[in-house]
C-alpha cells in the first residue's frame, strides 16, 4: 500500500514522500479503515515540522482525520459492528494519509450518509474545535460578544456561523483588509484587520467600554497578547493555536486587573475526559449542525497522495480559496 512517510522532522513539501509498505492488521480493539480523504490541517504540518505538543516516533504517517471505510477488524464486538461502514477515522497513532490506516474502534465513528465526502472527510477536527470551545468550554451565551483571532480561517468561518446560529455575537480579528466584507457577508458582527495596538480601543467602543467575556485566539504572538488585553472583568481567554509560532507576551496587568483566566485547550484531551454518552452526543450535535450548514468548510484544491508537495504549498497559501483535501481512495 501506498504511505506518506517522513523520517525526520522538517519542511512538508520536501520531507514528506510516498512509500511502498506492507498493509497493517488490526489488533484487539483496532479496526483497518480504507481511506477516502483526508484534509491538510495545521496540526498535521505542524507535526511534520516538529512543532506540535506531542510527536510521533519516526518514521511516520501524519494526517489525524480523514474519511474511509471499515474493511478489517481485530477483536472485539464494536469493530465487528463497525466492518463495511464509512466512518470519520480519528487517528493519533498510525496517521491517514495513506491507503490503509489502523484506528482504535472507538475512534471510528460511523457517519451519516447525508454528509458529502469532502465534509466528512473533515468532521472532527475542526467542527467539534469550534463547537466544544464555545458551546461547552465557555458556553456564550445568547446576546454576548465572543473575540476571536484568526476568523477568516475554516475554523473561524465555523464559529460565525455558530454565533449567529445560537444567538451570540462575534468581534472578528483577520489579518487581511479584503476579508472584512467577506466575514461581514458571513454573518460576523464586527470584523477588525490587523491586531495591532488600536484592538483593545476598538473592541471597548464595541462593547461599551467593559472589554469581551469570552475570547478565543489561535494565533498567539503580538496577536494573542492584543486579544488578553481586551478581556473585561472575569473573561475567559482560551488559547487553541499557535500560528504565530511566536510567545505571548502579555503584560500581567492585563489579567490582575480584571482577573481574567487564560487557558489552553487540546482536542484530544478534552476527547478523552468525556464518557461514551457524551462523545455520542458531541458527534449527533455536529452531525446535525453540518447537515445544517453550520459547522462545513469551504473545499478548496484536491491532491492525490503523489501531489504531496504541491498540497502542501496549496494549503499554506494565502487566500487559498478552501481546505486542500487529499484524495486517497474511490
């Protein structure tokens, strides 16, 4: 079957290389899922790059999510149960960019048949991001203003449509002028260009001068720090991200005086806190929501697995128009 495979940590499009290897078996609790897609994510090239929390042994197979069938199982009543069915692979171990990937069973989750290929190939990682961040972690409520950096990105498109779908408002932070009237077509209530000095006077105009509750950055940087300087009395602030690839240097008296909280949220981890009733319900809820239009991205460019290099570039640029999906299987 064909991998892609990187034996050192590096730059994607030149570490990254299609490679022949034997197809792997499932073990006790495992299933084989034949891939169908898999986007080009952030965290994946971050892992390529050696820059995320946690690293594979090398070589390795990046790609935590993606799109395929069940064709195998070891043993165990719930891989049996899962044989023939498409399901979203959730894969931290054996990686999904390639034709064959091994997934605990239990993160194989059967999806609709409604939901076309390319969004399902893309429905964990960043739809439940974005509905566990403001829907459970800070749980905004109606009426409300949630900051967000990196709003023009799937993830904050994502969260737009999240606060006009459940009556919150949102105070956008892009880096781009041109992606003010986009955003604002959106349904984003305010939309700022440029985290720059002038945020904070700009988000307590919009407020009426007591700052946001509840804030969200993936950037980090100069960026991130501006986010925490506009925190109101008893905010939240929750990191996510690291675009930046830069610190936060926040000043602390921008948390003494409000005594606002900054806290950092992994998926994964969340994920392994909650119990089966809780994750079934997080999937019918995403489920639903992208049925609903809510939680979707826009697709952009297609690679087969050979077109590594390119998908890389393509995902990277600015602008790019759409997530770059890998399309691995028929």
């Amino acid at each position: 079957m064909r991998s892609l495979i990187f034996n050192t940590f590096g730059e994607p499009a030149e570490v990254l290389a299609v490679k022949d290897v034997p197809v792997p078996e499932p073990g006790s609790g495992e299933v084989r899922v034949r891939m169908l897609a898999a986007p080009v994510n952030p965290s994946d090239l971050l892992t390529v790059r050696g820059q995320y929390a946690r690293l594979p042994q090398l070589p390795a197979t990046p790609g935590f999510e993606g799109v395929g069938i069940v064709d195998s199982a070891g043993p165990g009543l719930l891989g049996r149960f899962l044989t023939g069915k498409r399901v979203a692979a959730l894969n931290s171990r054996t990686g999904s960019w390639a034709d064959f990937a091994i997934v605990s069973a239990r993160q194989a989750i059967p999806l609709s048949k409604q939901l076309p290929l390319e969004q399902a190939a893309m429905f964990f990682v960043n739809p439940a991001t974005a509905y566990v961040l403001t829907r459970k972690m800070l749980a905004v409520p109606t009426g409300e203003w949630l900051l967000q950096t990196a709003a023009g990105s799937a993830l904050g498109r994502m969260i737009i449509r999240l606060g006009k779908r459940f009556g919150f408002k949102t105070i956008n932070v892009v880096r781009r002028q041109e992606q003010i009237a986009e955003l604002k077509a959106l349904g984003g209530d305010v939309v700022i260009a440029d985290a720059g000095s002038g945020l904070r006077e700009r988000v307590r105009s919009v407020t009426g001068g007591r700052g946001v509750r509840y804030a969200v950055d993936a950037v980090g940087g100069a960026t991130g720090a501006a986010a925490a300087g506009c925190l109101a009395a008893g905010a939240r602030l929750i990191l996510y991200g690291t675009l930046s690839g830069e610190p936060l240097p926040l000043s602390p008296r921008d948390l003494i005086a409000t005594s606002a909280r900054i806290e950092g949220f992994w998926l994964g981890d969340w994920m392994a806190r909650q119990n089966l009733i809780g994750k079934l319900t997080l999937v019918r809820s995403i489920t639903r929501l992208m049925l609903e239009g809510v939680l979707v991205s826009e697709v952009g460019q297609s690679f087969p697995l050979e077109g590594i290099a390119d998908a890389v570039r393509s995902a990277e640029k600015v602008a790019r128009g759409g997530k770059v999906l890998l399309k691995i299987g028929e």
